[in-house]
C-alpha cells in the first residue's frame, strides 16, 4: 500500500533531516576522537586564507638567494652536505642589523620549512620535504636562533607603539612575527608527529627536542612559558598586533609536544598507579569511549506538540491519505521505541530503516517515524532482546562511599557510629556485611587520594618526614614556572576564547583578535567579502580549537602530577567565569556549529601550493566541502565538555552553578548530536545535576536518565537519580571552596616557597655546643674586650628574681 511509484531520488551526502521531535537529526558521525587531527589538516590551519599571497612571496625570497649561490640545481637535487652547507649560510644571514634582509632570510628559512613545494608535483612531496627540512633546521641550530629573533620582536616597543596608534590592526603589523612562529610550528608539528619509516638519527632528535623544550638551559623558563607570557601581553592590550591564531596554535602543540598525549597520558598514570602499589585500572577508558555506539537524541514534550501540527497540516494537503495518523500523547515519551541498543540491534535497525527508505520513496523522515508502531510484527523479537549485555564501565567505590554507608547503617541498627572504622561489623545484620563486601570488591583508590593523604602527613610533621623528594617531570617545571602569575594565564585565555566563541556578540570593550586574518585593503567585491568572511570563522574556530585542547591538556597532566596543582589551576578557571563561559557557548544551534563549512578546500595549504586553483565563485563558497562535520569544532565542543566535567566532578558549589546558570536544557540540546564521546560527557554533566532538577524534570526526562544509566559510569549508593544525598547540603557550598583553597594555599607554600628563617629550622638549645661555636668577632673587639666585660657585665646588677616571674 505504501509503495511510491516514482524512482527514488538519487543518494545525497547524510545531510541532517527533520528528526520525528522536530529536531535537526543527524546520522551517526564517523569522528575519532585523538590528540590532533590529520597532519595535513593541522598544517593548513597555521594559515588564515590572507596570507596565501605570502606563500609565493617566501618562494621567490628563497629562490632569489639559492639561484645566486647554487647555479642551475634544485634543492632536491642537493646531497645531505650541500644542503647543510646553504641552510649554514643562510643561518649566517639572521645576524645582520638590517631588518629588511633578516625578514628576506627568515622568509626563505619559512620556505624551506613549508616543504620547496615550487620543486614538487604533489602534496605527498609537499610534506614529505617539509618534515625533512625540519628536522634538517632543527639540527642545525635553527629554533635556537629563531627563539632569539622571537624575544627581539616580542620586546620591540616600536612595533607594539605603532600598532596601539593604528585605528585598524592588519595583517602587516604583525609580518615578523607570523614569519617566525610560523618556522617554529612547522618545526614542532613536523617533529612531534611519528611516522614509522622515520629513521633512527630522527627519533633521537625528537628526543632530543622534546627535552630541550620541556627542561631549558639557556634560559629559566621552559618555551611555553614565553606563549603564555605573549597571550598575556596582547590580552593586556600592550601588544595588539601579536598573531594570537599562531601563538595559541604554537602553545598547544608544544605543550602536547612536551607533556604528551591522551595515549601517553594512560600509560603514565598505568606506571604511576603500579610505583604507588595501587591495584591497575578496571579498563582502559580510551578504548572503552571507542566502542561506543550513540544513541538517538531525547523528546522534548514541545517538539513532540510541533510534530503532531506538522502531521496534521501534512495531513490536510493529502499527503498521508494512505495511512491513518497514529496518536500521540505530548508527554507520553515512555512508549517511543528504546533507541539505546546493543551493537546487533543497532545493526538491525539501520539496515532495516535503509530498506525503509527505498521502499517508501515520497514519505519523508518524520512520517516513517511516526507510523512505526504501525509496522509488521517482524520486529517486535529485536525490541524484547535490545537490552545491553553489559555495562560499559566497571562500577567504583570511594572509600568515603564505605565510610556513609556504614554510619547510614550503625545509626540505623545500632544507634551510634565509629568514625572511619570500615572492618568493625558487630550488631549489624547479614546483609550489610554482604553490602559492605560488595563495596570493598569495587573500591577505587585514586592517585589523587593517596597525594591527598601524604600531603595531610607533609603538614601534619614536617620535620619527622623531611624534605619531600619531587620529580624533575616536565610537568612539575612548567607548572613551577606558571605557579606566580597562572591566574593571568587562565583570565587570557578565557577572554580570548569568549571572543572567539560563535555566540559573543562584538563589543566595543572585547579583545580584537582578528589582527592575524584581516588584510591591509578590505574586500570590495561581494566575493572577497564571503571570503574574508568565511577566513573570519574559520580563524575563531581555529582559536577556541587550541585554548580548549591547551586547558585540557593542562588539568589532565596537572592532576596526574600532583591533585592541588589540577585544584590550584582548576580554582581558577572558576573564579575567572569559565563555567558560564562553556555554558555560553553551548547555548547555540551546536549542530549547526559541528556541521559548519568554514572552509575554502581549494585554499587549503599544501593543495594551494601544487594545484592551480580554479576560479572561486559565490556558489563554490557557499556550498563548502562534502564532509558530514567539521573535525574541529567537534575536538572543541568535546574538550570543552571534557574541562566542565573536571572542574565540576565531587564539588557540589559547582554542580549548583550548573543549576543557577540553567544548563540542563542546553546541555540536553547538545544530545542531538550522534557522537558516542560527546553523548557520554554531556550525560555525565546531567547525571551530577539530576538531583538538584527535581521530581518533574526527571519524570519528563526519563530517555535522558535511561540513557545516564546506560552510558555513564555507576557508583554503588550514589543516589544521582534522587534528592537523599548527605553531601548535597547547601550550607556547606561556600566552606567546600574555602577549604580547598587553603589546603591548595598550603600545598603551595610547602612545596615552593623556601623561606630561609622557617619556624620550622631546627634550634640548637644545647648549651656546651652554643658557647663553643666560632664567631666572628670584628678586630678591634680584643683590644676593647676588658672594658666590654666591665660595662655590660660587672657593672649591671643580676636581678635574680626575675627568672621567677612569668613573661
């Protein structure tokens, strides 16, 4: 009956569709999460489509100076020892007066570093120089050099005048220093990155260069001090003209360069679980997320209203006269198919709804949803069975946990309670022993709790326990190196990520962060103006890409250092607003936001470099590439949530900032996105909160809570889902803060300030060895000595009676 007589269209790209909820829907999104994405991609995004004029001006810098001292030969041609030879000179070149000729250098320098891509046929040949001349500049002494360069520039007060007298900042203020932090990232990215065929001279260097970066010897501080230090410096508006895109991009990857990875990161935590004795991770969390499915967005009741006008005015044109219109009930969500399936079902479903599809050609998405619980009986065996086999998580118990359970317990069967004793189980009946087993099978004892204990001990008996012994990590020297003026980091980096965020609005008072992108002649033509446009966007999602994926890096390795260190930096991301910030940004069309096409492919580097570039028109722009989401802005909005989550978890002053600040319904809009990683973060984010939403939000919301008890890690007694925890007191919100903060204060001063009259020096009341310790006594002392003795000791008289009398 329902079979269309018209040839189905021909298959689109997934585009998303009117969901049954009224909702944008979109397919399941092929994304792996990872440190970075493709080489290719992260090496494109170092330039704004502006610069691309500049690619050709770097070429012809080089080829001016390499044709006058090679005659007739490409550098590709060139053997290991004639190429280190004219790199040596070129070298030479930086140290000229002339500013103008350095630029030259620094530009041919840039070229070399950009992959000679006027000698190559391909942008395979494109990288593969690059990454050879990289490491052949890094060998040479280049980042060296280019570091001195890079504090000239940073100090010279002539441009940063010249740029705050400017009405409109542009690309040509800031030519220098895009030229010099451009050589320094392709050489960071370029090295950082493994291939397997790289020989082994080259994984020494990167050792080599990671060790030089992490541990500094020229200088006091490690080089991501130096970014912070800029990012600080422009935020301050000192320094207007600094190319802020490059700048955060560089401080990203040497902090990933330098600290490591997500994947390194496991494997540090695996090793330093194993140095504390404490028994090894349940599962790997990497893998875990990996095998994840998603699941189908949530109803909201509104929607569900909109959807039964939009099928009944559907209705009235004739268009589904063949079937009758199945009722449904705006708050009746309980009898919707359950979306979270295991992976067979899963498989089912989409197969089946493919075969769906072809048959019935005419109807859209939204009718073939609404009638399903009109369809054959075939799939009703598939609904019965789609529960999950296991949970994804293997549940864990805090030892606080024990310790809540047993005084819930002593109080109700005994009548009193012992403190901390968890071994004690006398008068308590059977099944609390069982319970008590249960919890002691899944207790968790994290790293930050044992750091948290011998910290306790460190205040407790300082002199019993001597000095601490720290570990020289490159953590702990970047996190020495920030400690002072770390609260001025996190404010500029949230600033800057408030003016990149796709919701601020453009005020006056903000930050410009457009130096870097607008060019020095604005677009006259409709075209240019799309394009600039389209470079603008790209530029803000190119910013908020590398400050989330910074801050992240820089909790998750902080915490695994030492927990006040996360606690300090984490305090104050608070303090500087970050969780409404996050919450703002959310507050958009966030699957409009992953699905942008804010990007000309043709423009890309190094496609640019060895393709003729067809002729752009408005169509060409505005229909953007065929990928179904944008790589970037998914990374983003997944940190992001990924940084909500550790500062809110166990602190429940935050978790009601989520509550006051409304997050609940923007965080469940972000559900509609159908990625596994994303859905878990946001439903964690929603389970912290549950309890404080009342009765009624959870009973319009029970999809959300069904899919938290599926996706989200179990506590055993956690009471989420209801409002009966102890630790959920309001009055205790603001003493929780304060007493971190003292405790973080403490850890502070203990571990870096060194004092050199502590009150904790030991005191010698020894009085054979004070009386037979040296002094120095000035010369003419002997010659006076005797009449010292007679004015300061004969003649004053001894009032004995004084020692009995209490000061």
């Amino acid at each position: 009956a329902g079979m269309s007589q018209t040839p189905p269209d021909p298959p689109l790209p997934p585009t998303p569709t009117r969901s049954p909820q009224g909702s944008v829907d979109c397919p399941n999104l092929e994304f792996e999460y990872g440190d970075a994405d493709g080489h290719g991609a992260e090496l494109a995004e170092l330039y704004s489509y502006t610069e691309e004029p500049e690619l050709s001006t770097n070429r012809r810098c080089f080829e001016e100076d390499f044709h006058a001292q090679v005659q007739g030969r490409r550098w590709l041609e060139l053997d290991g020892a004639q190429q280190k030879a004219y790199v040596m000179r070129l070298l030479d070149g930086l140290e000229v007066v002339n500013r103008d000729k350095r630029l030259k250098v620094a530009r041919a320098i840039l070229y070399l570093a950009q992959g000679v891509f006027g000698d190559c046929d391909n942008e395979g040949d494109v990288l593969h120089w690059s990454r050879h001349n990289s490491f052949l500049l890094y060998r040479l002494g280049t980042f060296t050099a280019f570091l001195e360069l890079l504090n000239m520039e940073i100090d010279n007060s002539q441009a940063c005048s010249s740029a705050l007298r400017k009405p409109a900042i542009s690309l040509a203020d800031s030519t220098e220093l895009r030229v010099l932090l451009s050589v320094m990232y392709l050489m960071v990215e370029n090295i950082r990155v493994e291939q397997e065929t790289d020989p082994p001279e080259w994984k020494t260097c990167r050792e080599t260069f990671r060790m030089e970066l992490s541990f500094p010897v020229h200088t006091e501080e490690p080089f991501a001090l130096l970014l912070f230090t800029m990012v600080t410096k422009f935020c301050s508006g000192h320094a207007p003209h600094f190319p802020m895109k490059k700048v955060l991009l560089l401080l990203w990857k040497v902090l990933l360069f330098t600290l490591g990875g997500f994947e390194a990161l496991q494997a540090m935590k695996v090793r330093k679980r194993e140095e504390l004795g404490l028994p090894p991770l349940p599962e790997d969390s990497i893998q875990v997320m990996r095998s994840m499915r998603a699941a189908s967005p949530p109803t909201y009741s509104i929607e569900l209203v909109e959807q039964q006008q939009q099928q009944q005015q559907q209705q009235k044109r004739g268009h589904r006269s063949r079937r009758p219109l199945v009722k449904q009930d705006s708050l009746d969500i309980y009898n919707e198919r359950d979306p979270f399936k295991n992976d067979e079902a899963g498989v089912d479903e989409e197969e089946t709804d493919d075969v769906d599809s072809g048959i019935e050609g005419e109807l859209d998405l939204m009718e073939r949803d609404a009638i399903m619980p009109t369809m054959p009986a075939q799939r009703l065996p598939i609904e019965r069975v789609s529960f999950p086999k296991g949970l994804p998580w293997a549940p864990k118990v805090r030892q606080k946990d024990i310790e809540h359970f047993l005084e819930a317990s002593r109080n109700k069967f005994i009548g009193f309670t012992l403190g901390q004793d968890t071994e004690t189980l006398i008068g308590l009946p059977r099944p609390i022993h069982e319970s008590v087993k249960t919890l002691k099978q899944h207790k968790y004892v994290s790293i930050s709790d044992v750091q948290i204990k011998n910290e306790e001990e460190l205040e407790k008996c300082p002199m019993s326990l001597g000095e601490e012994e720290v570990q020289e990590t490159p953590c702990e020297i970047l996190y020495r190196a920030m400690l002072y003026n770390l609260p001025q980091y996190m404010i500029a980096l949230l600033k800057i990520l408030l003016a990149a965020a796709p919701t601020s609005k453009a005020k006056t008072d903000s930050i410009n962060i457009l130096a870097d992108v607008l060019p020095e002649e604005m677009p006259i033509t409709v075209l240019q103006s799309m394009k600039l446009g389209i470079d603008v966007n790209r530029h803000k999602e190119i910013i908020v890409k590398s400050i989330s994926a910074s801050l992240l890096l820089l909790l998750k390795h902080f915490r695994l250092n030492h927990i006040y260190q996360f606690e300090y930096v984490s305090q104050h991301l608070v303090f500087a607003n970050c969780i409404p910030l996050i919450l703002k940004f959310f507050n958009q069309n966030i699957m409009s936001y992953i699905t942008a096409k804010n990007s000309i492919s043709v423009l890309d580097y190094p496609h640019c470099t060895v393709n003729d570039l067809p002729e752009l028109t408005a169509e060409s722009l505005e229909a953007g590439d065929n990928n179904q989401f944008c790589w970037r802005n998914l990374f983003s909005c997944i940190n992001l949530l990924r940084i909500l989550n550790k500062l809110t978890k166990w602190k429940h002053s935050r978790t009601m900032m989520l509550v006051v600040f409304k997050s609940a319904p923007i965080l469940k809009r972000a559900l509609k996105v159908k990625q596994a990683m994303m859905q878990l973060y946001v439903l964690k984010l929603l389970k912290i909160q549950t309890k404080y939403l009342g009765r009624q939000w959870r009973k319009s919301n029970m999809k959300t809570m069904s899919a938290i008890y599926q996706k989200v890690r179990h506590r055993m007694n956690d009471d989420w889902a209801y409002g009966n925890d102890i630790d959920a007191r309001p009055w205790d919100f603001q003493a929780e803060e304060c007493t971190l903060r003292a405790n973080i204060e403490a850890f502070n001063s203990r571990r870096y300030d060194k004092p050199q009259d502590s009150e904790f020096a030991p005191v010698d009341n020894c009085l054979q060895s004070v009386l037979g310790q040296r002094l120095e006594l000035p010369e003419d002392f002997h010659h006076s000595y005797e009449l010292w003795l007679e004015r300061e000791v004969f003649s004053q008289p001894i009032r004995w009676e004084e020692l009995l009398h209490h000061p």
